[in-house]
C-alpha cells in the first residue's frame, strides 16, 4: 500500500484532490482565512505524516505539478500585455511608486528579521516576500535562501494584507482609489488582487499591475539590494 | 491548443537560453513572460492564441503553490527558532510597504509636471 501512495500517479491526483477540497471549503464558508493554498498544504502534510511517507517520495510526484510555475508565470505576460496601455497613461507614477515600493519592502523586511536576530538563510527567505509565489520562488532559489519557507511567508504575507490592506491605508490616509488598488499588489500581490476584485475590477486592475511591475522590479533588484545592505550591515 | 503550447514553452525555453548564456541573475519564467509581452506587443502573437492556456495557467496559479509550500515541514525547526522574528519582519514590512507605495503614487498623481491635463481624469 505504501508503494502506492508513493507513485507518482497518486501523489498528482492526491494534489490536485487536496486543492479541490480545499477550493470547495473556502467557497463553502467564504472565510478568507481557510486561504486555499494552506488548506491544501496542511492536507497534505497531515495525510504525509499519519501514513508515514517522506517528503523525498512526496516530491517525485510533486514536483510534475510544481514544473507548471514557470510557464504560469510566462502566461502572466497576457494580462501584463492587456494592462500595458494604463501603464502608460501613468508610467511615472506607476512606476516611481512600484519601485518605493519593491525596495522599501525588501530592506525593511531584511532589517527587520536582522534586528530580531533572525539567521542569514532566513532573512534572504524573507526578502521577496511582497512578491507573487512563483515569482518569490525563483527569485529565492537565486539568492540562495529556503524557497519553501519563501512560499508559506508570501501566501501568510498576502492573507494578512488581503484581510487588513484596506484598513490599513484608511489608517494612512492612502485615500487615492488608484493608488489603494496598487499597493494592494505590490504589497499583497494576487491575494491582495483578488481581495481588490471583490471591491471592483478597476481596483482588481490596479492590483494586478502592482503585482506584475513589483514582481519584475523584486526579481530584478533583489540580489543587488541584498548585496548593497550587506556591506552596510553583514547579514 | 498545441500552438498556445510552443508559444509558452517555447518563451520559457528562450528565457531559460538567455539565464543560460548571459548569467542574468533573472528567473527564466520572467524573461519568458516580458518576451512574451513584447511578442503580443509587436503583434507578432494574437491574444487570442494563447488565451486558452494562459487563462487556466494565470487562474489556477494557487494550485502551483501547494508543492512548493509543502516543503515548508522540512524547515518547521527553522521556523520555530525563527518565528517572532519572521511574523514581525513580514506583517511589518508589510504595512509599510502599503503606506510607502500610496503616498508615492498620490504625490506623483498630484504633480502636473509630471501627468500635464490627464492626472485628474485617469482613475
């Protein structure tokens, strides 16, 4: 029987049942905490641990699905392509503003973990975590830090500014309707965005563009601010 | 649908040549998605052709995450040691990061040097 749940036949379907289940549970209860993603996850650590299977087993069939990241992320060139001309209209704002953004969140995410004491790995997991998953993913294998560790704070990061992102900017008076939707997707990417949608499609709009132009500066930035707060600091 | 196929992958494959031969501290999925902006920008790929499986990839993203998040049992240990100060660092930087990118955008907006007559009508 242990044969059989580690194929990779299994362990697909096994992945693919735990998000289904997990999708319904959330469409049931419209409890933004029961986050898709960390419902499936905990599923399947769950099941993984009653029945004994390693994580090296688990990830041979996993990993089929994992693969599909990257050409997810090649496909966000569509809505970028579709949201291009009212990035245009207001390219220096826009764009100023997603690279405050993507620095600030960087080096004060880094600085933060480091006055807590948190170890180099951990702090170079944390530095993309603004960012949307796979994007967060690739940019953390580069920098050398844990990408799993990556995923879950990005997917904890963006239910926290999905729940509280609104409430906040009302607290700091960011009052621009254009302006909430953007840092809403740079700050909280495609949970932000979707969090956004709810409002109205024109904020979802803003969100995404937040998302893609963040997600591009952060890949691009990240080693080099990394680089830079290190011979200020030795992290 | 084979034809979405080798545009996708293929932009992958290409931005996967280009880490490989320029060293570009860049992930390949994000070369391959601005080369695939600039195709549908230079009109030399249709919307309509990779629609179908651009769709269901950018919708089901979620789904994409759970391996990778699956991983995290490897490192709960790490994160234990390191909990404080990973919540505080992230929901920390996180609040700013809100409050830092609308303030840019609204006193960017504001200027007329910088949007001339449209700034007030582009919401």
């Amino acid at each position: 029987m242990k044969s059989f749940f580690e194929s990779e036949a299994f362990i697909v379907a096994f992945v693919f049942l735990a998000y289904y289940l997990a999708t319904r549970l959330q469409k049931r209860t419209g409890f933004i905490l029961l986050n898709p993603i960390l419902v499936a996850v905990l599923i399947i650590i769950v099941f993984l641990s009653v029945f004994k299977i390693d994580y090296a087993s688990f990830h041979e069939g996993s990993k089929l699905i994992e693969f599909f990241l990257k050409p997810a992320v090649v496909a966000l060139g569509v809505p970028l392509y579709q949201q291009l001309e009212k990035i245009k209209k207001q390219a220096i704002p826009i764009l100023v503003s997603q690279l405050v953004g993507c620095v600030v969140g960087i080096v004060s995410v880094v600085l933060i973990a480091k006055a807590m004491g948190a170890s180099k790995e951990i702090i170079y997991s944390l530095a993309p975590k603004s960012v949307t998953t796979p994007i967060a993913i690739e940019v953390s294998k580069a920098i050398h830090g844990i990408p799993a560790l990556t995923a879950s704070v990005v997917i904890v990061v963006g239910i926290f500014g999905g729940i509280f992102g609104y409430t906040i900017m009302k607290w700091t008076h960011v009052k621009n309707p254009v302006a909430q939707g953007l840092s809403m997707g740079t700050a909280a990417h495609a949970v932000g965005t979707s969090r956004s949608m709810e409002i109205s499609p024109s904020f979802g709009a803003m969100s995404s563009i937040g998302l893609i132009v963040n997600g591009i500066f952060t890949a691009i930035l990240t080693p080099y601010i990394l680089q830079l707060i290190n011979i200020w600091i030795p992290l | 649908m084979i034809r979405q196929c080798v545009i996708i992958f293929g932009c992958l494959a290409i931005g996967e040549l280009i880490v490989a031969v320029t060293g570009i501290k860049l992930p390949a999925s994000i070369i391959g998605m601005l080369l695939l902006t600039l195709l549908l920008k230079l009109g030399w790929v249709k919307v309509g052709w990779v629609k179908g499986i651009s769709d269901f990839l950018v919708k089901n993203l979620s789904l994409f995450f759970v391996p990778p998040g699956v991983a995290v049992m490897l490192y709960l240990d790490v994160i234990e040691a390191n909990f404080w100060a990973i919540v505080v660092a992230s929901v920390g930087s996180t609040v700013i990061v809100l409050a830092l990118t609308g303030w840019t955008h609204q006193i960017l907006r504001k200027s007329k040097f910088l949007n001339g007559k449209r700034s007030i009508q582009d919401v």
